[in-house]
C-alpha cells in the first residue's frame, strides 16, 4: 500500500505543527512539503502529492492559477475557521476547521485516504529497470551526452530525457557519477571504460 | 546555553561556528552571547532554524547586516572542510582498509567523494571569492549616503541574480552516494563503519540543506531589494 502525501499551506507555524502532528498520528501518511506563504508556490508544480491541505486566505489570483494548474491530480482541503466562504472556482473535496478537534480531524482525513485507495489501484512493485533504459544508462556512465546517445541509438534528445527521468526515479540516483557507480556495481560497464569517450 | 546543546547535539557546531566555545556554566543563552560578541537574536534564528527544518523565519533573518549573514556562512562552510569532510574521507579509508570482500567498490566510494570534495571546494570557494564580496560592497553602497558610481559598474558586472542562476545544488551527490551504499553495495559491509558513514553523509546533508536555504532565502532576496533601491537612487538623481 502506497503513502497518502500531504503538502500543508499555512502561515502560521503553530497550525502547521499542530495539523502534521495529527497527520502523523495517521500509519502510511507523510507530509512532504510545507509552505509558509503563497510566494514559494511556484514550484508547487515539481511535487506530486494526493492532498494538499490550504489556508482559502493564502489564495490570490496568482496562487489561484497555480492550485488550478495542479488540481486535477490532487485533492484539496480548506484549513480555516468555520465562517471562511470558500471560492467556487476550485474543487474542495474536503474541510478543516479549526475549531475541530482532533479526532473530528482524524475522522476526516481517514475517509479521505480511504476512498483514495479504493481509487488508486497502484501496485507497489519496485519497478525494474528495462533493457532500453538499461542502454541509455551505460552511455550515460561512459560519459556520453544525451544528444550523443540520441544520435548513436537513433532516438530523439527527448526520448533520453525521458529515460534518464525515469531511470532515476527508479534507482534513486540522480547525478552522473552516482549512476556510474551503480553501472559498475551492476557489471553494466567495466571500471577501466569510464571516460573513455571524451578524449 | 547548555539546554540549547542538551536539547539538540547537534547544535554544538553552531556554536562553534559563532566562536563559541564550551565551558559557560550556567550562564543563560544571552549572557554567553554578549561575552562572545555573538548577536542574540540572530544567533536564536540561526540556532533554531538549524534544529527543527520547519522553522525558517526568512523575513526576520534579512533584517541583520549582510556581513552576520556571510560571517556565519564562511564559518560554515570552514567546517565542512576543516571538520566534516575529512571526517567523511577518514571513515571511507579506513573502509577500504578494513574490508577485503570488495575493495575495489569502496575505491569506487572514495572515488565518487573526493570529486564531490572538489566540487564542494569549488562551490564554496567561488561564493566566498565572488558573492559574498559583492554583498558587502552593496551593503555599504546601500548604507552610504553618497552616491558612489562605482557601485552601478559592479552592479553591471554582476548581480545577485546570477549567484542565483548559478547556485547549483550541492546536496544532490551526497544523497545519491548514500542510496548507492543503502541500495545497491553488495553485501558483506562493515555494517558499523558503513552506518556511521551514513550518518555523516546524512548529516553533512542537512547541514548544506540549512546553509544553503540561508544562501537562496535570506541573502538573495536581501541584495535583491538593495539592488533594486540602489537603482532607483540613481534614477532619481
Ligand atoms: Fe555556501
Ligand atoms: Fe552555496
């Protein structure tokens, strides 16, 4: 069974604390992410997540734009008091008050990770990494650029792009020498081969 | 002073970084900075946002004078060279002393790290050879009442918005080094050793996380603001 992931947008420290706490209290839950005020929310976009859990008065034109951009793939809940009318051009599956108490907390997000799973029928197999990908990773580790391995495999830069994201999701490496080691480890290339295309 | 250390070990080499050294009795949090010509406040932000990740108060910590900001970011990055990374480089060596199953991929190890010393070297060096000097000389330029031109030809030549292009995340490698260990180093380790080179690395880890939030969220905005003051000065004239 995969986490349920939080992002928690609020600027007030003590309601931050206070909520994660409760979400904590939670097995398979982990808040990934917290935002103290609406300027970072730019790279909102660079996570993935199933809820995000937002102060409605952070909510400005610009963050307005974002949150949309991003809804569709994550479920969002209000944290405010009880008399905050909510904007209706966004989609709340749900909302905290915060004259809850803890338990009416728990409540909610329970059922709300439970209907997620009923949904997300996500295996959680670690993911093997195929034979292509496995090419384009020992050209990575010899040094090869991505245009060059695009050129010597006859696919597009972006193909490679695409395998390198998703060779590192996979492995949990990111940068070249990292995969290098992990190209030796495997026997994927020989130790005495590295660097041995650029001259 | 001492429940801060009590509370979190970790807070230790801050301390040190603030020139603090060990041995104040009971003397509260404040008197031991005053003796040690340590800002209070500043060091407070400084101490707690280095102990619990979420505490980042980024607007207060822009309000003291860039040369506190840069002072404390010198002295830590001396610590990661003077301290942390041979640390690191004796844990590694003495790895490949002790294991005779796979030496040849803790050569590897030692490898990866010492580029990634290099790289740390680099990084550091070029923020204290070009950044934090910009900084100063715009602090002054800022606080001076004169308008001095020479401020306008540095500010041609660079700007904080290029350290911020630039800044490159130095964190990413010594995560991977310790997937690599956890994932894929085939076993027999030296669990022992293994775990305290873990430990190290995580720590050295969150340690730059911290400083380098302090570089892209306090310093950057800071010189952002007096760069675009100082501009509208000269307009004005
Ligand atoms: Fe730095
Ligand atoms: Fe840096």
């Amino acid at each position: 069974m995969c986490k349920a992931t939080f992002i928690i947008i609020e600027k007030s420290y003590l309601i931050r604390k206070g909520l994660i706490s409760i979400i904590e209290k939670i097995p398979n839950t982990q808040v990934i992410q917290q935002f103290d005020n609406e300027d970072d929310l730019k790279i909102l976009v660079n996570f993935e997540s199933d809820f995000i859990i937002i102060n409605p008065n952070l909510l400005n034109a610009n963050t307005l734009e974002i949150i949309k951009k991003i809804a569709k793939n994550i479920q969002l809940i209000s944290l405010s008091e009880k008399s905050i009318v909510l904007t209706k051009e966004l989609e709340w599956t749900a909302q905290i008050y915060l004259e809850d108490t803890q338990n009416s907390i728990l409540k909610k997000l329970n059922t709300l990770i439970g209907n997620r799973e009923t949904k997300n029928v996500k295996s959680e197999v670690p993911e093997e990494i195929s034979k292509r990908e496995i090419d384009i990773l020992k050209n990575i580790a010899l040094g090869y650029s991505n245009k060059e391995i695009a050129d010597k495999l006859f696919i597009s830069t972006h193909t490679v792009v695409t395998h390198r994201k998703n060779i590192t999701r996979k492995l949990g490496i990111k940068t070249v020498p990292g995969l290098t080691i992990y190209a030796i480890l495997n026997k994927i290339i020989d130790i005495n081969d590295t660097g041995k295309s650029k001259s | 002073m001492a429940d801060v250390i009590h509370t979190n070990y970790f807070t230790l080499s801050v301390l040190n970084r603030f020139g603090i050294e060990l041995g104040f009795g009971d003397k509260s949090v404040e008197e031991v900075c005053k003796k040690n010509n340590v800002d209070v406040d500043f060091f407070l932000e400084i101490v707690n946002a280095f102990i619990d990740k979420d505490y980042f108060p980024k607007k207060h910590l822009q309000t003291f004078p860039v040369k506190l900001i840069t002072d404390y970011l010198q002295k830590t990055h001396d610590y990661y060279h003077k301290l942390k990374v041979p640390e690191i480089e004796n844990l590694i060596e003495e790895m490949v002393d002790s294991c005779y199953t796979q030496k040849e991929n803790i050569v590897l190890l030692k490898k990866f790290f010492n580029d990634y010393k290099q790289e740390l070297l680099n990084h550091t060096h070029r923020e204290e050879e070009v950044v934090f000097p910009y900084t100063l000389a715009l602090e002054k330029a800022y606080n001076s009442e004169e308008l001095d031109n020479s401020v306008i030809e540095l500010m041609d030549t660079y700007s904080i918005e290029i350290f911020q292009n630039e800044h490159d995340d130095i964190e990413e490698k010594l995560l991977d080094l310790r997937n690599i260990i956890i994932k894929y180093l085939p076993q027999p380790k030296n669990s022992k050793l293994c775990n305290k080179l873990l430990y190290e690395l995580f720590n050295l880890e969150q340690d730059i996380n911290d400083h380098s939030r302090i570089e892209e969220k306090v310093l950057v905005p800071k010189i952002r603001e007096m760069e675009k003051i100082i501009t509208k000065r000269f307009t004005k004239k």
